[in-house]
C-alpha cells in the first residue's frame, strides 16, 4: 500500500526517517560551480550515489528523482527502473519526487526529456545500477564468495553454498559513500522482468477512491486561505485600491497589493472568493488588443528574432527556375493547457525561511523565483512538488505558487491559493500562435527539389527557469520584467542541426557544412524562423511549436503529394531516408490497411458524408521519439463538422518502459490532440481575453463518440530510452487534415477546423459556387 | 455564519459556515475530503461531483444550507482502499486515468447514471458524460470502465 499513497503522506506514516536521513546528512553548502544537470548547482551532489538511493533496515528502497509525475506515469516507471536495477519488487521502492531538501536539482520536468534523461547510462538509472553492484560487492566479502558467482531476488543475496544476505543487512540505514558510476553495467532489456512489464500506475488505488494527496488537498496547521485579483485587460495597472469596499467581509485577515499584484487572505476559502469578488480595484486601461481576425498578418510584419536553422543557399534560384512551385500558409491559434483542475498552491513564507507546496514542473527554478519576489534567500526556500491536476507544460502552476507566496508573506501565515476557472485562463502562458509559410518545387520527374520554410512564432515569457521571474503573469505583475525579444537578423547556421522545433521537415537531408543531420533526402533547403513579441504570455504546451510545425510540414507534404499525383504514404517514403521514421511509417500504413492510391478520392460525392483518411509522421525534435499516425475521418459536407472514426499510431520511443503506460499517453495524446484541433482557441476582444470558462473555452467532453485508436508500438531494446508523451498529440491536425483533404478535396490550413472553416475550404474547391 | 449539520459519508459532521458557503469548500476544507475537487466553481466541468440522494450534483454550485438533512456520498464514500467499490474497480481494471483530477466527477456521475437505470443504453450514457471533462483526455478507458461497471452490475 505505501506505493498507493502520495509522497506527503509516505512522509508522513512511514518514511520519515529514511528521507530525513538523506536530506539532512547531504545538506551542503552551495556549490558555486555549474551543476551537472545543465541547471543550477545544488546542494545535493548528483555524483553521490546517496544523492538518489537509500535502502533502509527493511530492504526499502527509496530513491530519489527531479522527474515528477503529472500523471504522464513518472512515478510508476521510475519505481520500474529502480525495481529492475536492483532487483527488488515494486513494492519495497519509494520514489521520493522532486522536493529541493531531497531531491537532486533535474532541472524542468518537461519537453519529453524524463526518459531520456533518467532512463539511459546516467543519472537515476546508473545510480540504481550503481547501487546494485556496490551491494552485490558488500555481499561477496560477507559470504566470502565472489560478486559474479551471486544471485540476487527480491533483495535478497544468494551464494550457490546456500548463504544469503539481504540488502537491508548489508546497507540499511547507512550511506554508500561511492560516486555514481559512469561504468557500470545496466540490465539489458532481455533480463527486464520488471521494465518492459505492463506494471499498472501506482497511484491508481489512491486515485480510484479519493486518497490520493493533489496539492489542492494539502492542509498545514495555521492555514488560511488566499485569492488573486487579475487586472481585467491585457496591460492594465492597478489606479487605486479601496480596501473599504470589502472591510465588511467576515475573516477578511488582509487586502495585499504590491505594484500590480493584488490579492486578498481570509480565514476561509469562501471569505477569500467574497472578498475577490467584491474589493474595488481602479485599473488603468491596457494599450487594447489588435483584432483577432488580422492577428497571423500582425505577426508577419514585427521585429522578431531570426534564427536560419538550414540553408543550401540555392533555394531562390531553384525556385525561380522550377517548372512547378507550391506555395501554402499554415495558420495555429493560441490555445490554453487548460487544466482540469484551477491551480493551486500553498506557501508558508516566514522572515527567513520559505516552505512551498507546489504544483509546479520545476522545483529548483521556482526556489529561484519565489527567492526573487520575498527576499528569502534561496537555500532557505523549500518547494516541495505536490501534484496538481494534469498540466500539459506551463500552465499557472508556477504562477499560482509565487500567488501563494507573496500573500503568505503579507501575512506571516501559511496561505493556501486557489485560482478560479477565469484566473487560471487569464493567468497561465498559452501555446504560441504560429503562422508557417510553406514553399516547394518538384523537379522533372515529380520528386522535391527543393523545400522553404519560414515561420512567425509568438512569444512572451515562459518558463521563469532560475532568474526571470517576470515570465509568468505573477512575477510581471509583482515588477519583474519577462525576458524580451531582442529583434535579431539570422546569421548562416552553423554546428550541428537543431531541430528542437521541428521547425526543419523530416523530408530535407539537413546539411549544414557537409554534416546532414536530416531525416529526408531533400537537398534545395531553408528553413527561418522568426520570434514575435506576443501580447499574451506564452510558454511550452505539449509539443510546443513542434505540433505547430509539423502540422504545417506533414499538411504541405500531402499537398505536394497530390500535386505529384503520388500515394501520399509512397510520396513520404520516397522522400525519407532515416530508418526510424521509415519505419513507424510502414507499420502505421500497414495496421490502417492503407490502400496506396493519390488524395483527394476520386468520384466522392459534394454532398452528404464524406469519408476520407490521412497520414503524418514525425522524429520528435529531430531524433527524441517517432510516430506516425493514420487517422479516418467523416466529413459531413453539409455542416462542416468532422467525426474522427479511427487513429492507428505505430510509435517507437527505443525501449518501451511500460507498454500500458505508453499506450495511455498516446491515447489522451491522440485525443487531446484531436479537441486541439477540432475546437480549442483562445479568443479576445480590443482588450481582453474572452475564452474564460468551458463554455467559451471549447474541448471535447467525455460524452463524444470516442474514435478507436490503435497502437503499434516498436520496441528497440538497445536504442537510446526516448520521450513518449509529446508524439502522438504533434500528428494529429496534421493527419485530419489531411483526411479532410483525402475526402473532400478541400483543404483546411488554419487550427481549429471548426465547422465554418470546413465549409469555407469546401466552398473554395475548385469548380465549387 | 451558522451551525451546519451534514451528512457525508454515512456520518453526521457539524461545521460553522456561512450558508451560503458552496458545499464543496466544506467537504474539502472543513472535513478535508480528498474527493470532490475544485475545477472550474461553475459548475461546468464536474470534479466537484458527489452524490446526494442518488443523483450527482456539482458540490461547487450548491450552497451548504440546502442539503443539510440530504445523504451526501463522495468519491471516499464509495470504497476503500483496501475494499473498492465495483465501479473503483472497473477504473483501477481499465487503468482509467492519467492525472486523475477528475475521476470523482467521471466515476460518481456515472454511478448515478448507472443506479437509477441500470440497462441505460450507450446513448443515454454518452449524453450524461457529455457534461464531464477529462483534460488528460483518458476517455477510452474511462468510457471502456464505465462499460465494465454497467456489466458488473447486470
């Protein structure tokens, strides 16, 4: 059962000792050097094997990470990991989630990296693998017997003579004192008898009857409780404050506003929303918002900041002298993480010392932050992760922590913040609007000769990473600026390719100075990027700009495809070259029955339903992950509305951790890809913004028809543990468009494809009136 | 405020509160129930769901004062850990979640579905769900454990 509980109430019942144990004996002075991790130095070294490991009296592990659990299933595939290495039931494995007194500084968990990061030869995996070496050492001087010539099982030493040793006898309670290994041997997926295993989510029984600790479930002694009041338009400073106009509200402790922050701390959280809703607040107006309508053209014509990723320097005249160019412009929408549940959080700020209950994706860089806006110096602030609901990137868990903290702090007391639906909207960064004007030429024999690519990405803030507190709503409005965009001209690209973006298609070789990072056979390339000052926060949302690029890439590729007069699937094939993407495109092909023949359907009818089907493909951030997704759509023709039958997703991730885990990340990937698509936008008026709630905020609710997804899932046991949660959610516009297309012939090129959209692209078919 | 009298999960608690105070800021604040959630206070997604005298209501929209002799179940009422509900059961079978925020609003409004009419076709089931949000968007599974709960219970 310890596994079923949060990691607060494992703290709390059982495993006080071991985590304190930990915690206090590593307690270091900051280390003024760069951390390993690529962050920040920590006072808890990550080359000590203690830093992640602890096994106690018992036998229990417990282990210790920077990667939290979302419910993206970190928590279960860690304890896996753990469990495999040192070969010890599940069930005798804490993990101990990001909390800056324990845990080692990884950083954000976020952008697919937890795999990657903890699951190869370093970190967590290497110290557990260290772990079990250092053990199987102890045990060979006990038993007089050497360390190859011992089994382990369940924790538990055996020499062939029949003497055993268990782990708790050999280390309990006390350190290994060795650095993590660099060396030593991790269990090969053929010995996995743990990973690999469809272990089912440790936190379901707690989830499944509401024993589960989220972070809006926490209560410390003294607390009372806190909400913010936002600036009603995009700008606006607060005038004046009349504190009187709430003075006659039951348990009102305070009114707090510190430059444009205000907020107000009751005694109970119904006093805490009286008083929000009621305290007269006089706001300057904002600078007022240019139209929606016009927005993408906005974007197109701002200072930005340039970045040529790619260039062969002869897209121009390939251009000018192709017999047949393509030209597209791809338009993405604003859209919101928005969060199931409002964020949360509880701060206990005191003169010289700080305690955060946070949500948050990034314990260490909010220590940072909340050091930044109380003055408390950082190695006096604890931010323990405590898991809000799912958060899809950067929503207002970081924000609503500094909330909680600044009011804290205002009234010495432990202040718990929740944000209402219309906060939570107004308050977190958004995924960017992107505009991506696409160009193409095919040369004689129907092939692509060349492919140019420019885009206009929207940015404001971000993540507040450890020094820029100002780049989410709470810090801008407390007087901390967010990191601007500093207008930049490209310079020619240089070193490897970044495709981190996945702004550069899958189909071009990717050459920079004779090195072809690519994954296509292309060679006429460009790709230019440029990043637009936003008027609206932004920040990482699953997949960020990558599912805006490739739906912009695997759209323009099915457009070229049909120009060649070329199966769409064939088309791809003929223009790739690295064999993971090739793959997962002929597994996907192959499951869907993929019936090889050029979009759009010939003889379909204008009228009436319209069946169709689609395909797209991607190597997540260049190499972190490939998928490809065939969906099957209905277009009824008269209304505009698409009715998604069937997705068939063929993913390869390198050595699957949890296939079950794996598959449920590409299921809600698929579907939350599929309401990003249909509905999901962010609106406004010549002020503000005006998609608040879940009436003007549009997801798809539990009650749809639920398309069928299928998985085809490609285990690569020696290949390099990959992301997985971001993949399947990057294809989705992409192949329903393109299943739109394949059915009607009409072409959708703007996110949403709501229903007047799809009539409008029908009503533009050629021949129509 | 007031002396409110309720009824949760079989036992009786009294608490003093406004009464207008929304139900859900009392089962969670006051009792410290970890089941009903705050999502959207507007009623509009259903993590704040609990059932009261077998129909599932938005505890976030309801003020304390008008179901204080009503029998009030939440997600906690249901099962235990150690002893879950059949409809626990099918989510923990399926492996129906990913965050599980809103699971409290999935599984009670369907066990009030599922209560009052047990054969409900998966129409009828399908227009009750379309009022509950899963942002995780685990709605094949969850869609699937709800199948699994209406079986177990034929």
């Amino acid at each position: 059962m310890k596994n079923e509980l949060s990691r607060r109430d494992f703290v709390k019942t059982s495993g006080a000792l071991v985590v304190c144990f930990s915690a206090t004996s590593l307690m270091e002075p900051f280390a003024t050097a760069q951390g390993p991790f690529d962050t920040h130095p920590s006072h808890i070294d990550p080359e000590k094997l203690d830093s992640w490991l602890a096994v106690a009296p018992d036998g229990t592990v417990t282990a210790y990470t920077g990667k939290c659990d979302f419910g993206q299933g970190m928590l279960t595939v860690q304890t896996q990991l753990v469990a495999e290495e040192l070969r010890v039931p599940v069930n005798r494995v804490n993990v101990i989630q990001c909390d800056t007194s324990v845990t080692p500084d990884q950083g954000t968990t976020s952008g697919s990296q937890s795999t990657p990061t903890n699951f190869n030869n370093r970190n967590l995996a290497q110290a557990a693998a260290t772990a079990r070496d250092a053990l199987l050492g102890m045990a060979a001087q006990k038993l007089g017997v050497p360390a190859d010539q011992l089994t382990v099982k369940d924790g538990l030493v055996s020499a062939k003579n029949g003497r055993q040793i268990s782990y708790g006898e050999l280390i309990g309670g006390k350190h290994f004192d060795v650095p993590v290994s660099t060396t030593t041997k991790r269990r090969s997926p053929s010995e996995w008898t743990v990973l690999g295993k469809p272990v089912p989510s440790m936190d379901r029984v707690a989830l499944m009857t509401g024993a589960f600790e989220f972070v809006h479930n926490v209560h410390v002694p003294g607390m009372v409780h806190g909400r913010v009041v936002r600036p009603p338009e995009i700008g606006a400073a607060v005038a004046s404050v009349d504190e009187k106009s709430v003075q006659h509200i039951p348990g009102l402790i305070k009114v707090v506003v510190r430059k444009n922050f205000v907020g107000v701390v009751a005694d109970k959280q119904w006093q805490a929303a009286q008083a929000a809703q009621h305290l007269k607040v006089a706001w300057t107006p904002g600078p007022g918002l240019l139209p929606q309508k016009n927005f993408h053209d906005y974007l197109r014509k701002q200072p930005s900041r340039d970045v040529m990723l790619i260039n062969s320097n002869d897209v121009d005249g390939k251009l000018k002298s192709a017999s047949r160019v393509l030209k597209a412009t791809y338009l993405y929408p604003y859209q919101a993480h928005g969060s199931i549940g409002s964020s949360c959080a509880v701060a206990d700020v005191r003169a010289d010392h700080a305690t955060i209950w946070s949500p948050t994706q990034s314990v260490y860089p909010t220590q940072h932050g909340i050091s930044a806006l109380t003055g408390v110096p950082p190695d006096k602030v604890q931010v323990i992760f405590v898991r809000g609901s799912g958060c899809y990137g950067l929503n207002a868990a970081d924000t609503v922590s500094y909330d909680a903290a600044l009011l804290s702090q205002a009234v010495h007391r432990p202040v718990r913040v929740q944000l209402t639906r219309q906060d939570e909207f107004i308050s977190e960064n958004y995924g960017a609007a992107c505009l991506i004007e696409q160009q193409a030429a095919l040369d004689a024999n129907g092939a692509i000769g060349v492919w140019s690519c420019e885009t206009w990405a929207a940015s404001l803030g971000g993540r507040p990473g450890y020094e820029k507190p100002g780049n989410v709503i709470t810090g801008m409005l407390a007087g901390f600026e967010p990191e601007a965009i500093t207008p930049q001209k490209a310079a020619e690209p240089t070193g490897e390719l970044r495709n981190g973006s996945n702004a550069v298609p899958s189909y071009v070789v990717g050459c920079i100075n004779g090195e072809c990072g690519g994954a296509g056979s292309i060679r006429g390339e460009r790709v230019l990027t440029h990043a637009v000052k936003s008027p609206f926060f932004t920040g990482p949302l699953r997949s960020p700009l990558r599912l805006q690029n490739t739906f912009a890439h695997e759209c323009f590729m099915d457009e070229i495809s049909a120009s060649a007069g070329a199966d769409p699937v064939a088309y791809r094939l003929q223009h790739l070259r690295e064999t993971r993407i090739i793959d997962v495109v002929k597994a996907a092909a192959k499951a869907a029955n993929w019936n090889s023949r050029p979009s759009p359907q010939r003889d379909t009818p204008r009228t009436g339903a319209a069946p169709g089907r689609g395909i797209a493909c991607v190597a997540y951030e260049g190499d972190n992950g490939y998928a490809a997704l065939v969906a099957e759509v209905e277009v009824d023709q008269a209304t505009g509305r698409i009715l998604a039958k069937r997705f068939i997703v063929a993913h390869d991730c390198g050595p699957i951790s949890n296939p079950d885990g794996l598959r449920n990340q590409i299921e809600g990937g698929v579907l939350q890809g599929m309401s990003r698509t249909l509905g999901e936008t962010i609106t406004w008026d010549d002020h503000k913004v005006t998609s608040i709630d879940w009436r003007t905020y549009h997801t798809l609710p539990l009650g749809i028809e639920v398309p069928v997804i299928e998985t085809v899932l490609i285990d690569r046991p020696t290949a390099r543990a990959s992301g997985a949660g971001e993949t399947a959610i990057t294809l989705v516009a992409a192949a329903i468009g393109n299943a739109i297309f394949d059915a009607t012939g009409a072409r959708v090129r703007e996110v949403p494809f709501t229903p007047d959209r799809v009539k409008e692209a029908l009503s533009a078919r050629a021949g129509e009136r | 405020m007031a002396a409110v009298s309720l009824k949760v999960n079989g036992h009786v608690h009294t608490v003093d509160a406004d009464p207008q105070t929304p139900l859900l800021y009392v089962l969670s604040d006051d009792l410290q129930l970890r089941g009903p959630k705050f999502g959207c206070g507007l009623g509009q997604c259903g993590t704040c769901t609990v059932i009261i005298d077998g129909r599932a209501v938005r505890s976030c929209v309801t003020p304390v004062s008008t179901v204080q002799q009503q029998e009030i179940t939440t997600l906690e009422g249901l099962g235990t850990p150690e002893k879950p509900h059949a409809i626990q059961q099918a989510f923990m079978d399926e492996g129906a979640a990913q965050c599980g925020f809103c699971l409290s609003g999935v599984m009670l409004t369907a066990k009030a579905l599922l209560d009052e009419n047990p054969h409900a076709p998966d129409e009828q089931i399908q227009k009750t769900m379309s009022n509950v949000l899963c942002r995780c968007f685990a709605h094949t599974r969850m869609m699937r454990a709800i199948k699994r709960y209406q079986r177990s219970r034929a």
